[in-house]
C-alpha cells in the first residue's frame, strides 16, 4: 500500500470516530460532521476580499456595508450547511441475496428527527457514483446504494460518504459512517451445463402424483393464480352465481432429483462445480421440481419450495468459507 493511501486509511478511521463496522444506528454527531469551502465558495471569499480591498482604497460606506453583507451570509451558509448534516441517523436496511457478478443493492435508512427537511443529501460508496436524496422532517427513508459483487460469499458494506452543500453550494460538510451490513451473493449460475441428472431419489424411482396435463382428476374452487385455460367454464355457466372452478390433472411427474458434489468430474475447480450445481438448482426451481443437495460434510433433504431454494444457493455461496 502506498503512503498516500496509507495515510487515507488512518484518516477513515480518525473521521469515524471508532472501528468500523459501526452498531446500529450510527448518529452523525457535532465531531464527526467537517465543512470545508467548496471553490464556488473559495471564489465568493476572493470576491469579498477584492470588494473590501475597493472599499477600504476608495473610503466606500456603502462597499463596506456590501462587504459585511455578503461576509454574514457566507457565514450563515456555513451554519445551515453543517445542520443539514448532523444528527443524522443512519441502519442498515434491507438487502436481498444476488448472484455473483451482479450488483448488490444495499438498504440505507435515513432518519430525520427534526421538525424540517433536510435536502440535498448525497451518499457515495467508493468509486461508485453518489445519489441524491430529500429526507422529510420527522420521518425515515430508505436509501438504496448499489455495488458490484464479483465473488460468492458475504460482501460486507464498505464506508459510506454523506455529504451536502445545500442551501447555496459554498460549503462542503460531509461525514462517513460504516453500519454492520452484509450481502449474501450466491455463485453465479454456469453458462453452460451438463444437463440435470435425472437420478431417482429416496423413492426408489417411483413416479409420484403431482399436478400435470395428462388425466382429468377433479376440480377445486379457482385461484387468482390459475391459468384461465384451466376454468371449468362449463361448470360455471351451469351454476349461474356459484364460485368458478378449476379443473385438476394428474399426470406421472419426475422423479425426485439429487445433486451431489461428487456427481461432477474431479477436473473441474469448486468454483466451476459449485456454478453448475447453482444452473442445476436454478433449472430445477424454474421447473417445479424437488431436489435434494449434497455437499462434503452437509447435505440437505429433497423439497422444491422457495425456501429450500434459498437455503441451496446460501450453502453454495459459503461453502469453504466458513
């Protein structure tokens, strides 16, 4: 690491006031909040000067009168400048898992405690472009920051710039805050891909009954989910005002899958098995089907719900990582 970025660090970790990452929720106190001039506000002080300068050589009342205008107004601007800022609070809001090579979307939650608005507040992650928000008095928002994941695992929130020039762009406060917040990224799915091993599961291959196009097996009362076609629309013109029905088919549907590490050619590097377990599991959620998963020193039972998908793709993303 270089000097310059050396001394950088230090310097994030002095303004932080303590280590990051921060508890929940971080307050922007007096000592954590700096102002600096920003160059308009550099020029309007030159400005000054240079007026004062005429003033003083040419005996102007009025110049000085003008002089000490614009000097309380500048200082005004500093006062307004730091309030929009400080006593802020910041938390870690909502962030839902993405897979690798995507972009994390990181919730931040603002809270305004006073009777008015504090706008123009920016927020930036490093090398990511700032956005800008409003936060109504007396009310929280929630901001949403996003980040690039290239790898599986957890991305932890790097340190947070805030920062406004409101009301007149003279002056620069800002601040840093680094709340406990992590993104769960999944592997990302292999582009390419054996296809899904039709391996029978605890059943012994059986085939059991599930919802298919094959034989009509009775109806049951409509769903805002079912598709139209399904609408036993005969039935219902028969019964006048009764509910809609929708007819039910049973057909032989597949088998219960398993995917296991050791399915996958030994050639192969665990971030390349572990992207195609992630295509398999993905292909079979999209299809409805059930799956069981089986990793060195973890395994989960067979199930097709959204929650099995979830728990699969997080013991994906961590496994030999924790």
């Amino acid at each position: 690491m270089s000097l310059t970025a050396t001394l950088q660090e230090r310097f994030f970790r002095w303004a932080l006031r303590g280590h990051a990452p921060e508890p929940s929720p971080v307050i922007l106190t007096q000592r954590r909040v700096y102002v600096l001039p920003t160059r308009q506000g550099l020029a309007y002080a030159v400005s000054l000067l240079v007026m004062l300068v005429g003033a003083i050589n040419y005996n102007l009342s009025l110049g000085y009168a003008l002089v000490f205008l614009l000097t309380g107004l500048g200082l005004t601007a500093i006062l307004h400048t730091f309030r929009n800022l400080v006593q802020l609070r910041i938390a870690p809001g909502r962030c839902e898992p993405v897979f690798a090579g995507e972009l994390a979307s990181f919730g931040i939650v603002l809270t305004n405690r006073r009777d008015e608005t504090r706008p123009a507040i920016r927020l930036r992650l490093p090398g990511q472009t700032s956005i800008e928000i409003e936060v109504p008095e007396q009310s929280s928002l929630e901001a949403r920051l996003t980040l690039p994941a290239p790898h599986r695992g957890w991305l932890a929130l790097p340190r947070i710039t805030l920062e406004t020039n409101y009301p007149l762009g003279l002056i620069r406060a800002w601040s840093y805050a680094a709340p406990d917040q992590h993104c769960l990224v999944y592997p990302a799915p292999a582009e390419t891909a054996p296809p899904v091993p039709a391996m029978p599961g605890e059943d012994g291959g059986a085939a059991r009954v599930a919802a298919g196009m094959e034989d009509f097996a009775g109806l049951r009362r409509h769903q805002p989910a079912d598709p139209p076609r399904h609408v036993a629309w005969k039935a219902a013109a028969r019964q006048n005002a009764g509910p809609l029905l929708t007819k039910l088919f049973t057909g032989a549907a597949a088998h219960t899958l398993w995917f296991d590490w050791d399915m996958l050619p030994t050639s192969q590097d665990v971030e390349a098995r572990l992207s195609v377990l992630t295509r398999w599991i993905c292909d079979a959620h999209g299809a409805g089907l059930a799956w069981g998963l089986s990793l060195p020193g973890s395994e989960l039972v067979p199930a097709g719900d959204d929650d099995h998908f979830h728990a699969c793709l997080k013991l994906l993303a961590l496994y030999a990582q924790e």
